[in-house]
C-alpha cells in the first residue's frame, strides 16, 4: 500500500492523574491510509491516549500532531477533519437517532440539505430506520451502530474507534468493515481499539501494544502473518497476534482448585 | 426465608451510603447533616417530646396533641419521601435483586426491607419516640405502648410513602400525565391554604373534619400511645387494619406493569418548532439552542417542573398576596414571587446543566466548537423556556390584583422578575461548574442535585420570596411604585452579572472539563 504520510504523530505523551500515570512517554506513528490497531490489557492507558488525541483530556506534556498539524483541545479546525467512536458512545439518550445523527451532522459543519440526505442513507443502511424510539430505548448493538454513524457522518480523515465491534451483530459488523476498508482505500486512516484480536489481525496493517502504564511496548506491520506465516519477536516466531499480545503485556497464568 | 443474604444487601446498601461520602461534596453535606440532625434530634427529643407532654398532661388533652404532632411528622416523612425521594428511592431493583438466589417472595422482602432500614426514617422513629418517652415520662403513656405504636406507625408511613409514589409514578406514565399529576400535586398543596378560612369560620364543618382525621394511622398511633382503654385497641386496630391495606395496594400496583408509551408514527419527521425557535440565536448557537430546547423538553424531570410551574405561580401570586394582606404588604409579597417566576419552570436544570446529559457530555468537547459556546447555548435555551413565566405571572397580577394598578408598579414587579431571573441564571452557570452533579433526567421526584446547586436554588427561593416582604416590613416605602426605579437598577445588575457570568464561564468549561467529564459520567 502507498503511505504518502503520517496521519497520527505522538511524541513522549506522558498524561498524569496526580501521582497515578496514566501514559508514559508514549511516542508512535501512524501512517496515513490504513487500519491501525492500538492494544492493551485493561487499564493499560488505551482510552486515556485516544482521549488526549481527541482533545477530552489534556497531555500532562508531550506533543500530538494529527494530519501534519499539532493538535490540542482547541484544535476546531482539525476535529472537523476527525471522526470519533468513543468508548462510552456519547450518545443522549432522550434523542431519537435522526435527531442525534442531525445535530452531529450539522456541528461537523454540514448544511441541513447534506445532513438530512446523509442522516438518512445512514439509517437506512444501518438498519435504524424506527423513529419511534429514542436512543436510550436501544439495545446496546443499535447503540453502538448509531455511534458508528456519528462518527462518519461528516466523512472525515481520521477516524478513532473504541471498541467499535463489541456487540454488534454478524451482519452490522460485515458492513462497518466494509465501510472501514473502502474509507482506508481513499487513502483515509483508523485508529482503533479492540480486545477481539482475531478482528484486529484480520482488518489492520498496523498495530502498536502498550503495556501498564501507557507504556509502548511493540509496534508493526502484522500483515506478516498473512505473507510470511509468522513475526519473529525475541528470537521467538508468534503465528498470531494472540501469543505475541499475551508474551508482550505479560500472560498469566493461575489456577483455582474449585474452579 | 434467605435471611443472611437480605442481611448482607442490606449491609451493602449501607456500604453504598457510607461510599457516598467519600466524595468532598458529600463528606460537607454528611457533615452538615449530621451536625443538624444532631442539634434536632436534642431539642426534639428533649423540648419537643418533653415539652410537648408537658403541655399535653397540663391541659389533660394528651391524646389529641399526640395525635396533632404524629399527624404533622407522618404527612412531614411522607411528603420529604415522595417529593424529594428521601427512603423510597429502591437502593436495588427488581431486576438488580434477580441476580442473586432469591425466590420472588424474599425479592420483594428484600426491596422493602432495605426501603425501610433507610436513615431517613430514622429520624422520624426517633422524634417519635421522643413523643411517646415524653409522655411517658410525665405519665400520661405507658411506653410500651407508646413504643409498639411507633413502630406500627412507622411501617406505616413507609407503606403509604411506597404507595403514594407508585401511584403517581402509574399516573406519570398515562398519556397527559405529565400535565394531571403537577396540577394534581399543586391542587393537594394548596387545598389546606383554601379550607382553612372556610373552617376558621364555620366550627361545624371544622368539627366535621377533625371527625373524619379519627380514621388516619397518625390518630391510631395517638390513641394507642395515650390510651389504656377501649380507645387503644381502637388505634391499635386501626394501625393494622391501614398496614394491611396499603400492603395490599402495594402488592397490587408493583404487580400493575408500567404503561409503555407507543409512538404513532416510525416516519422521520425533519421539522420542529425547537428548530424554528432556535434559528433566531444565528447559525453555531441556533444548533446548539435548538439541540438543548429538544434535550430539555423531552426530559421527563423537566417536563414535569415546567408543567408544575403552570398552576403554582399563580396559586402563589393570588394565595401568597392574599395571605399576607392581614399582616403585612401584598404588593412586597407579589415582587417576591415576580423574582421566582422565571425560575420555577427549570431550576434544578439551570443550577447543574451538563448533570443531566449523561454519556452525551462527552460530544461536546469532540465537536470543532468552542465548548464554553455549549454552555453560553444551554443556559440562553433555558432561559428562552423559563421567559413566558413572568408573562404568566403578570397577566396574573393584571387580572387578580389586589392592589388597583399602577404602571409603574407592574414596571417594577417586571423588573423584578428580570431581576430573579437572570440572576439565577447567573449563579446557575457556576454552580453548572462548580458543584456539577451526575442525575436522571427521567427522574420526575426527588432531590438529586449537589449541596452546591441545592445551596444556590433553596437559598436562592427562600431569598426571593421572603426578602422582599421583610424589606417591606422593616423600610416600609422601599418597595412601592414610586420606587420602582431600585429594582430596575437591581435588575440591570443582574443582567451584567449574567453576561459576565457566561463570559467567563466558557473559558472555565475547558479548563475543568476533566473533572466535569468524571463528574457527568459517574466516574467521580
């Protein structure tokens, strides 16, 4: 695949909660135009990195640029280009999901002829088409696709998704990663998370592991497996990005004799 | 009967209250609660009970002042549980107690249970029994008796409590009953302020009422409290035969399933009046206004305050006036609900704005917008919604006055009006900041907001409504017509501090969005 540039730069990110640190001294790049996979185990800073990406929390220092440009919270111009799924959602609930798709669509900068089009298409696609409900009558996989919707609407560069295929159905799954493919061969990019690592191995590129606290601990190409059968990591071949994931954050192993 | 696990939730949700304080807002108000139950629970148990029976055994009418103040304290736990959700707020649902090995039966038992062994009650136990010990002491109660009639009437204050909320809750949920149950809750308020001069002047009817009060739990409990005769097994009787009875009603109304509302149409429909309102604030604003008009008019919690403001301010203009005609000046009591005439319909919105958003919060500071932009929107939405108020208000005054007319009177009462208003609107925005607190918008009773936000709207109500009257009182020609000029002035202060206020707010909303976002999320 063609990388003209970086979609993503961060450069000794350390975020702080007093004396906890949350990330340390995370530096990494992201190539323009593909799927990049950013793991971890719980707690280990993945939602406090896309959180300062995104402009929720401020980097306690360290630098972030995104699209050639250096982002904060102020950055209006660059979160125009940007799409966000956040790991909450960020849904209101008493909306219903025409209302909600609307209002986003309209604060991204759309005109009202573009969003009604769009908000449309999209529901109809995602098959959310009942408008009797409001959103906090949906069930957790509608959620979860309006969210999706909400992030594209307003076909942006960069798309960071948090969790994004966490109980959706077969089907809804099926078209987000198609949209997901066809988005990253118009040369956009995204940055997203996941525990399923059989989904990242099969949809990324890229991935980047970090480790307790938001400390990067790998990062590479993993259409490897695909060429090669297997990435050899300290002197050691992983044929999938499970093991190395479990070798790379520490695998552990108890036993629990009631169990 | 799985009595060690009903044990153990019922420690649980007393490990959830103490956790509760842990927090800095919540160990000020565990302070400040304490500190007055204290100080309460001293002087009531000691004056109230003591002094109470003292008077009571002088005049040899203990029974009926027993009655009179059990009367008062059961209609004070019933109205603090239903309206501000004191003890019946289930710590665990149903569906929560499904979870654990609990048969149905044991369920309900333990909803109840841990419902009753709130602190709340308590306190009404306690002073309660400072009655009946008072009375004992002074030997007009034997204290067992007294005891058992406590305890019999403290079931049934917490049955009536679950009832009367069920059945409004039931009420809530009917078609329009977002608009009968305000106006049905603002009818009961005002019913004693509209019988009592008709009782003051006829003794029979007066009488007549006092006959029908023999049948209340609270007059039960006062007989059985006082009695040794035939009378205490009458209270007695009386206390169970209202125990069983609202057992049953609540039986019968947990097992009554909730009504679902059901939309008419599945069609998407673009156009709406919040849009159309809005587009006069420009582009970026009229997006934001429009989104927070839909977000507060389709809360429950809100549609219920503002349809409740619809009868009660002018219930309070007429009544308030009217009421203080005798003893002091109706015109200082009209300026007093002018002030809170543009409050009433969204306070507890005004005072926390991002608490009731929930998960959304967050889109606010994704967006290519200046977040402070987000707040100046909500605040001038609320503010749009709260300003028919005060029109109400004077078409009141126009209509029912009972002072003649005077334009330069109706000039102050308006400023007084814009006055209150943006004054609180005003605070709001701080106490939005700075005392933000996570709550259901679909919440319809109950008091869930921070010390700081019930601070500025409790403080801000009783200031404006009794202010004006006791400036009246004591500089008496402050307030008049002739001086409508002082009030303007005030007015047009409160305006610069509202404008500032939402200047200075937008650069705060950034600056402490961490701390709103762990707040509104419920993750602090």
């Amino acid at each position: 695949m063609n990388v003209p540039t970086e979609a993503i730069r961060i450069t000794n990110l350390v975020k702080k909660y007093g004396a906890v640190t949350a990330v340390e001294n995370l530096s990494l790049t992201v190539p323009s135009g593909i799927m990049f996979g950013f793991l971890g185990p719980n707690g280990s800073g993945k939602s406090t990195t896309i959180g300062c990406l995104t402009g929720l929390l401020d980097p306690t220092s360290g630098q972030i640029e995104v699209l050639g440009e250096r982002f904060d919270a102020n950055s209006a111009g660059l979160k125009r280009r940007m799409g966000v799924m956040p790991e909450t959602l960020g849904l209101f609930e008493p909306l219903r999901a025409h209302e909600f798709l609307a209002f986003v669509g309209r604060m991204y900068g759309l005109d009202e002829a573009t969003t009604r089009k769009r908000v449309t298409e999209l529901l109809d696609a995602l098959e959310l088409t009942d408008s009797s409900k409001v959103l906090g009558e949906y069930s957790t996989g509608m959620r979860k696709r309006v969210a999706f919707a909400a992030a594209v609407i307003h076909s942006p560069e960069v798309l960071f998704l948090d969790e994004p295929f966490e109980s959706i159905d077969p089907a809804g799954v099926a078209l987000m990663k198609q949209w997901l493919h066809r988005f990253t061969e118009q040369g956009r990019t995204v940055f997203m998370t996941s525990h399923v690592l059989e989904t990242v191995e099969r949809l990324c590129q890229e991935v980047a592991i970090i480790a307790v606290p938001g400390k990067l601990v790998w990062q590479g190409d993993i259409t490897t497996f695909g060429r090669e059968g297997a990435i050899v990591f300290d002197g050691q071949e992983y044929d999938a990005l499970e093991p190395l994931f479990l070798r790379l954050t520490g695998e552990r192993r108890v036993d629990l004799n009631w169990l | 009967m799985n009595l060690q696990l009903i044990g153990q939730l019922i420690r649980l949700r007393y490990q959830l209250l103490w956790a509760r304080t842990r927090t800095r807002n919540g160990k000020i108000a565990w302070f400040i609660a304490g500190y007055l139950l204290l100080i309460m629970a001293i002087m009531l148990l000691a004056l109230g009970g003591l002094g109470a029976g003292m008077a009571a055994v002088r005049m040899g009418k203990a029974e009926r002042l027993a009655q009179g103040l059990l009367t008062a304290l059961f209609s004070s736990a019933l109205i603090s549980s239903v309206m501000l959700g004191f003890g019946i707020n289930a710590a665990f649902s149903d569906v929560e107690l499904r979870r654990y090995p609990l048969r149905e039966r044991e369920r309900r038992f333990a909803r109840h249970f841990t419902g009753a062994a709130d602190p709340f009650w308590f306190l009404f136990v306690a002073l309660e029994l400072g009655l009946a010990t008072g009375l004992y002491l002074l030997g007009a109660s034997y204290l067992p008796m007294g005891i058992l009639a406590v305890l019999l009437l403290y079931v049934c204050n917490y049955l009536a409590a679950q009832v009367v909320s069920l059945l409004m809750d039931r009420i809530q949920r009917q078609k329009g009953g977002s608009i009968v149950l305000p106006i049905l809750i603002m009818a009961l308020c005002f019913l004693p302020s509209l019988l009592m001069p008709k009782l003051a002047k006829n003794p029979a009817l007066a009488g007549q009422a006092a006959a029908a009060l023999r049948y209340t739990p609270s007059f039960g409990a006062g007989s059985l409290m006082t009695r040794t005769d035939a009378g205490a097994l009458h209270g007695l009787a009386l206390l169970l035969l209202w125990i069983v009875g609202l057992a049953v009603a609540l039986s019968a109304l947990e097992r009554m399933p909730p009504r679902r509302p059901v939309a008419k149409s599945t069609r998407i429909r673009w156009d709406s009046p919040f849009d159309r309102v809005s587009a006069l604030f420009g582009r970026e604003h009229g997006i934001l206004v429009a989104h927070w008009l839909r977000f507060y008019f389709r809360a429950r919690r809100f549609r219920v305050q503002y349809g409740l403001s619809l009868p009660l301010l002018p219930f309070l203009l007429l009544i308030w006036t009217r009421q203080v005609t005798r003893h002091g000046d109706p015109f200082s009591a009209a300026v007093g609900v002018f002030a809170v005439s543009g409050i009433t319909a969204g306070a507890a919105f005004v005072v926390n704005q991002f608490g009731y958003v929930g998960g959304g919060f967050r889109r606010y500071f994704l967006f290519p917008c200046d977040p402070g932009a987000v707040l100046r929107s909500s605040s001038v939405a609320l503010l749009a919604a709260c300003a028919p108020y005060p029109l109400l208000a004077t078409l009141t005054w126009l209509l029912f006055a009972p002072v003649p007319f005077d334009a330069r009177g109706l000039a102050l009462l308006l400023a007084s009006a814009a006055f209150g208003m943006f004054f609180f609107h005003g605070l709001g925005l701080w106490t939005t900041l700075y005392g933000p607190r996570r709550c259901d918008p679909n919440q319809t009773m109950g008091n869930d907001l921070s010390l700081a936000g019930n601070i500025a709207l409790i403080g801000t109500m009783l200031v404006f409504l009794m202010g004006p009257m006791m400036v009246g009182q004591f500089h008496k020609g402050i307030l008049t017509p002739e001086r409508w000029w002082v009030v303007m002035a005030l007015a047009a202060l409160a305006v610069c501090l509202y404008l500032f206020s939402l200047r200075r707010a937008g650069a705060i909303v950034v600056a402490r969005r961490e701390r709103l976002l762990a707040v509104v999320e419920g993750k602090a």
